[in-house]
C-alpha cells in the first residue's frame, strides 16, 4: 500500500509521544524544527530527551485519556500490547498514530526528509525498505541548488508585484513558470533586467497574431 504524501503544518499542532527511548528521541529530534507542541509519556525518559526544555515530559504510565486532545500520536514503545492499545484508542477518537516499526498499523509514516528552507521534499518507500528512501534522498539532495532558499526567496518576492502588474491569470501563471525555470537554470534569482524582459516576451506572446 503506497501513502499519498500529504504535507502537514505542524506549528502548534499537539503531538503525543508514548515513550522516551531511543525511538522516541529520534521522533523528536525530526519534528522540533517543525515547531509542533510534544509532550512524552513514559515512565523512563532518556536523559537528551529530558534536556530538550520546549516538549513537555510527564514520568509516569500511559493512561486512555491522555490522547484527548492530540492531533497526532506516536506510539514508540518496546511493549507490543501498550503500542497495540494506544493504536486502538487513537482508531476510536479517529486521532492519526505512528506506531513505530508495525506499518500495518500506522496512519501515517516519517519519510526520508530533505530540507531547504521552505523546500521539503520527501522520499518513502512506504515501510518496503526505508535503506532505499534513504539512498534517493541523497542523490535528489546532489540536484538541490546549494543557494536554493535564495532562489525561492526571490520567486515568492516578485510573486506581489507580478500580481500587480499582471492582471491575466493566465499570463501570470506562465510568467511565475517561466522565472522558476530560467531562475533554476541559471542557479541564481533573476535581474530586474532579466524579469522585465521575461515579463514582456510572455506577454507578447499572448497577444493574437503573435
């Protein structure tokens, strides 16, 4: 079964973490840059899961009521039948969970992960061998411009004044595709020169008898 790769804003969204072990710890450290609220559960904490002071840690065993309220669960324990329990309490409330290492029992999963910025990109195998998303992940990470978030950064900007000075949604659409790809091309934002330029072939080309 392949996952649709939805991509998801986390920022203040309630993550609940069952556990505090090395998986655990490996969760964590993949979402803090995304800004969510974790709290941990577990009667045993790692101690670089404690010295983490932006999630919440409660030392104690897992109780049903705890996934009231969360937007997302991680079940991230060496017990089986707790994991098994949690997964079946979040299916009731239809709250999505991660349980780690069972893909049969998971909503959603941790794709090998390439961040740039505002560029994410994300590779799965869907749980047939993660080695192999890995391994893609890295040739894809070869063909990222090493100035990527200076070139999206450009192209969002001139996104208010093309809107402004293009009312054609149209002609806008092909100008936005057209410095997105002579911007990649040339590995570098474009000039004003370079964009004025573009602006006027692309409408040139739109009027009749062009």
């Amino acid at each position: 079964m392949a996952y649709f790769p939805f991509f998801f804003e986390l920022r203040d969204r309630k993550i609940l973490i069952v556990g505090g072990g090395k998986v655990a710890l490996e969760k964590i450290e993949r979402l803090l840059e995304y800004e969510p609220l974790i709290k941990v559960i577990s009667v045993d904490v790692l101690p670089q899961i404690e010295d983490i002071k932006s999630i919440k840690i409660e030392k104690r065993k897992f109780a049903p009521e705890d996934i009231f309220g969360a937007d997302f669960v991680i079940a991230a324990t060496d017990d089986e039948e707790l994991n098994r329990s949690v997964r079946n309490l979040c299916s009731e409330k239809r709250i999505p969970i991660n349980v780690v290492d069972d893909k049969e029992k998971c909503d959603f999963i941790f794709p090998s992960v390439i961040r740039r910025g505002d560029l994410v990109v994300g590779v799965t195998s869907s749980g047939a061998s993660p080695q192999v998303a890995v391994s893609l992940r890295r040739k894809f990470e070869k063909q990222i411009p090493e100035n990527i978030e200076e070139i999206l950064d450009h192209l969002q900007g001139i996104r208010p004044e093309i809107k402004e000075r293009v009312k054609d949604p149209g002609a806008r659409h092909r100008i936005f595709k057209s410095a997105a790809d002579e911007a990649m091309a040339k590995g570098r934002p474009l000039t004003s020169e370079e964009l004025d330029r573009l602006v006027e072939d692309v409408l040139a080309s739109m009027q009749p008898g062009y």
